[in-house]
C-alpha cells in the first residue's frame, strides 16, 4: 500500500465514523480523494512520524489582536511586526486572534475567512510576520457571522452556504443543552423556505453551522490550506467542542467532534508535518483532557485551569487546590503537550475550575476580583441557575492585592504568577496586555458595554515605545520582568514541554515543582513564595545532590550549602539549577 492509499484507508475510516448516522450523497471514498486532492498531498510528501514533538523549550506564544497596538503612519499589522522585532526577540510565536472580516465580538464573527480585515492590512503582512515567527490562527470552526455570504445565502435557498447551517424546531427539546452565554439558542430567522430556527450557541449574530453537511468539512479544508499557503503553522479551533450537534442531548464533547478533530490533524501533518493543531474548550477539566485522544487529536491543549488556580492562591496565600490539581494532571505523552496561560483576550474561565475548587472558594475569588474593578459574566446552568462563568479583568489589576484588599506586592505578584507558569510543564502564552501591564480599560468597556472589553485596551504605537522608554514606568518594568524570564527559560532543557515535573510537597505557602530535562542531565527546583510574607525554604527538603553546583536561574545566586535555610521574600520565585 502506497503513502497515498494509507492516508485515503485511514480518512474512510475516520469519515464512516463521522457519518455513520448521515445519509451522504458522495461516498466515503469520493469523500477522502476530495480531502487529499484539496489539500493537495501528493505522493512522496510528508508522512507524520507518530508522537513526534514539534516544540521545544524555546516556544512562548504572544496571544494579540492585529490591532492591539496601532500607529497613524501604518497598517495595526506592520505596526505589530516591527513591536514585536523591537522589544520582542525573545519570543519565538505569535498567536494573532481572527485578523478576519468580522461583525461582532472582536474577530470570532467572521464575515469571510479567506481575505485579511483591511483595516489591519493584508496577506503580505501575515506572510511577514509568519516569516520570522511561528504563527498561530484561529480557526473559527463552530460558527460564523450572521453578515457571511454564505449565511445570506442560507436566507435566499441558494448559493454557497445555503445548506451550511444547523436548524432546530421550536418545540424540540433542548433543556439538555450545554452552552456559555444566557441568550435564546435557537434564532427566528426568516428565509426563501419560510421561519428556520437556526442554533446559536453564542450570540444570535454567531450562526453555527451543521457539519453533518460534508461540503462544510471541505470548506473548512479549503480554508486550512490557503492557512498553511500563508504561513499558518498552529491552528487554533475555536469553541470546537460545540461542533456537532444532535438535538435532545448535550451537544458537547459529542464523539463526532473529536473524531473531526482527529480527521483534520491527519491532513493537516500530512500536508506540512510539523504544523500542531490547538483545541479552545473552556469546559471542566477532566472533559478538557479528552482533546488529547490517544496522541491523535490535539497536539496541545488550552489549560483552562490554570488561570483560576494560580490567581486562587496568590490572593488567598494558599496554594491547596493548585497543589492538588496539578498532582492529578497527567504528564502529557510525547506528540501532545499543555498550552499554558494566565491572561487571554477572554476573561478568567471558571468553568474548568468545577470539581476542583469548591463554591465559596469560587465565591471569594469572584469577590475579590469585582472589589479590584473585574466584572463578572454569567451563564445558565442546566438546572437552569444563573452561576458566574468567567471574570474579566486586566491581570496586572487581579493581582493587585489579596482577599485582604489591595498591597504594596502588586508587581512582584504579577511577576511571581508568570515565573510559575513559565516554568511548569507546556508551552507557555503571554497575553500582549499582561507583557504591557495594560491596566482595567474602563472606557472602553463603558463604550461597547461587553465585559470582555475590559482588557482588550488599543495602545497607541508612540505613547507606548516612550512609556517603555522610562525604565521606571511600570509598563516598562513589566515588560523587562517577563522578557527577563522568559530569556532564561528558553535555554533550559529543563524546561522542554515535556521535560519530567514532579510535583513538591513545601507546605501550603511554598508553591514548588521539579523539572528535569529529558537527557536527564539538568534539574531545576521551581519554588515560589505566593503570601505576603517572608517564608523560609529548607533547601534539605529538595534533596539537592552534594556533588552538584546549585544556584538560582533567576538571581544569579549560588547554592553553597545545601542545607541551609534559604529566605524567599513575598512573592520571590527561585528557579535552583545544576546546568548553567
């Protein structure tokens, strides 16, 4: 059997799955000769070597909007090309959220996925940027925007897009429904073949679509290519989990989904081997796992998490639920790894928090975060119960302080929560505005009244390059703090993605984990101090090896007894090496 032929068994195979309960009109196999040939793998191209890893300890991700910083002189994405290649060269990718045509909720109603928004530039200005860094994509795959041309032609019965969308009835029954957002699912919208009630899992201008159409799966296909042609080289699927839908149950996390998902990795490899594909599924932990299927399916994961946890603790000075959580996460296997992040374009998910911490812990940290300016999305609940769903708030502003009110410690916990993500096992990726230590934009969030708003802030190019300028600006100490960090994390091999971590045990206030890379020759103690207050750290508890010499990564400090007590003021963070 040929390259070719394997690859056509192995799509049959995951197409059946797919459409089993569907009535096609094209066979599987006309079906997977379409994939191949739009994806134009040609014998002798890439066979993906299984659970091969296409990252290293060298991979941070910036997550920005095109236009989240702009300049009078030029287009937001040859602005954002020459920040990045100005104060960035530490950072080796760019996560640059949809840079698409859109109508509502800054990028993920997209009106047209081929073209680039004008207002930010064009494809040259992608295939720039792709050039000097790895470039991740969204790939808004559940839904587009009720403006699409393909949605207009669902309206008039004809044309591209007429059957691209998924239909209810009225009196179906959806209580089961798992969704995000508090709005009507189903929107009344009139067409050529009278009323359709068409499913919305996020906001009425959000119209999903129904991959039970196989000429959505191609469409999608079409698009990943023209991605990769441009440079693309992570996509991104967002909301994925929500993909298939069948109405009277959930609705998420369905097998179609990941068996999709796993359809569109094994292109994907195929057509440029080293390209990873990211799963965005804000839902509770243990259902968030699932997207890594047998090393098959995601090659990363979001670590949903991780935000909620590691703010919990350094605003209670207890780090009891991210200690248990992370003893209970499984080491990723080589060929997946973890997406790390405190802070994204989206508030602070709390979703992936159930089960793990309990509800007046969640109720505190709801709290604390409204008492320094956050505010707080809801949801409804299948039992029908309004409950908190995410928090929106600028990081720098969650940290300002604790349960106790706000403190002196604000920047050295900001820079603390960093150090911890940075050093744990997964790619890590940095929000644009916690790099800037952009602050709560409260008129933008007063002008546009969404909540995410809050921490979506615009800077301008030349007010930011002379706030950077003053070294004793806290933007610019922000700044150096994390390029700092970041600088000596990606020269440790300790530090690879998947590099061994075990979890220590250092009490409640000493937060710490050991890595060691996977030739085994480096070891680093990553310890952090999340109260605000001095604690002592016995470095015999770390079982550091005598004929070694240790000293601090960060500090520069070296380890001369072993035995000693070492003080670590609030908030410190120590990362003790035995490899330069």
């Amino acid at each position: 059997m040929t390259e070719i032929e394997s690859l056509k068994h192995k799509l049959i195979q995951q197409l059946d799955c797919i459409y089993k309960d569907v009535e096609l009109k094209l066979s599987s196999d006309e079906l997977a000769e379409s994939l191949i040939d739009t994806m134009r793998i040609e014998q002798g191209g890439f066979t993906p070597k299984p659970y091969s890893n296409h990252w290293s300890e060298q991979d941070v991700v910036m997550i920005t909007y095109g236009d989240s910083i702009i300049c009078s002189e030029q287009k937001p994405l040859a602005t954002l090309s020459e920040f990045m290649n100005t104060h960035l060269e530490c950072i080796n990718s760019v996560h640059i959220l949809p840079f698409f045509p859109f109508s509502s909720d800054d990028g993920f109603a997209v009106i047209d996925y081929s073209s680039v928004n004008d207002g930010l530039g064009d494809w040259s200005d992608i295939e720039t940027i792709a050039s000097k860094r790895r470039l991740m994509s969204d790939l808004v795959i559940n839904h587009c925007s009720s403006r699409s041309a393909w949605f207009q032609n669902f309206i008039k019965g004809e044309g591209v897009g007429h059957d691209y969308f998924f239909t209810a009835n009225i009196d179906d029954d959806l209580s089961e429904v798992v969704r995000p957002r508090t709005s009507d699912l189903l929107r009344p919208t009139h067409t050529s073949n009278g009323w359709q009630q068409v499913w919305c899992t996020f906001s009425h201008d959000q119209v999903d679509f129904d991959f039970r159409n196989p000429q959505v799966l191609m469409e999608f296909v079409r698009i990943i290519r023209q991605y990769l042609d441009a440079g693309v080289n992570i996509f991104r699927l967002d909301a994925v989990a929500f993909l298939w839908k069948i109405v009277g149950t959930k609705s998420i996390n369905l097998p179609q989904t990941h068996e999709v998902i796993r359809l569109l990795r094994t292109l994907i490899e195929h057509a440029q081997y080293d390209a990873v594909v990211i799963t965005e599924t804000n839902i509770p932990n243990t259902q968030n796992l699932t997207y890594f299927g047998n090393a098959n399916e995601a090659h990363c994961i979001y670590n949903f998490s991780l935000p909620p946890l590691l703010i919990n603790s350094l605003i209670t000075g207890s780090c009891l639920y991210l200690k248990r959580w992370q003893m209970s996460m499984p080491p990723a296997q080589d060929g997946t790894t973890y997406f790390n992040f405190i802070a994204s374009h989206d508030g602070v998910g709390l979703r992936p928090v159930e089960g793990i911490l309990e509800d007046d812990e969640i109720n505190t940290l709801v709290d604390t975060m409204a008492l320094f300016g956050g505010k707080i999305s809801s949801r409804t609940s299948e039992s029908g119960e309004k409950k908190p769903y995410e928090i929106n708030i600028a990081l720098i502003d969650a940290l300002q302080g604790t349960t106790k009110g706000k403190d002196q410690h604000g920047l050295a916990r900001f820079t603390c929560a960093h150090a911890i993500m940075l050093g744990l096992e997964g790619i890590p990726g940095i929000y644009i505005h916690s790099l800037l230590g952009t602050e709560n934009d409260y008129e933008k969030l007063a002008n546009t009244s969404h909540n995410r708003s809050i921490n979506r802030h615009r800077w301008d190019y030349h007010t930011l390059n002379s706030l950077l300028a003053d070294e004793q600006n806290t933007h610019s100490k922000v700044l150096a703090s994390l390029t700092k960090l970041i600088s000596i994390r990606t020269n440790q091999k300790a530090f690879n993605p998947n590099a061994t971590q075990f979890t220590l045990h250092l009490g409640l206030q000493l937060f710490g984990f050991w890595r060691q890379s996977r030739d085994r020759r480096q070891s680093i103690f990553c310890i952090s101090n999340i109260t605000d207050q001095p604690m002592d750290l016995p470095l015999a508890e770390l079982n550091l090896i005598g004929t070694e010499t240790w000293f601090d990564l960060i500090d520069g400090e070296v380890i001369s007894d072993i035995t000693a007590v070492k003080l670590l003021e609030p908030y410190q963070t120590v990362w003790i090496s035995n490899v330069a």
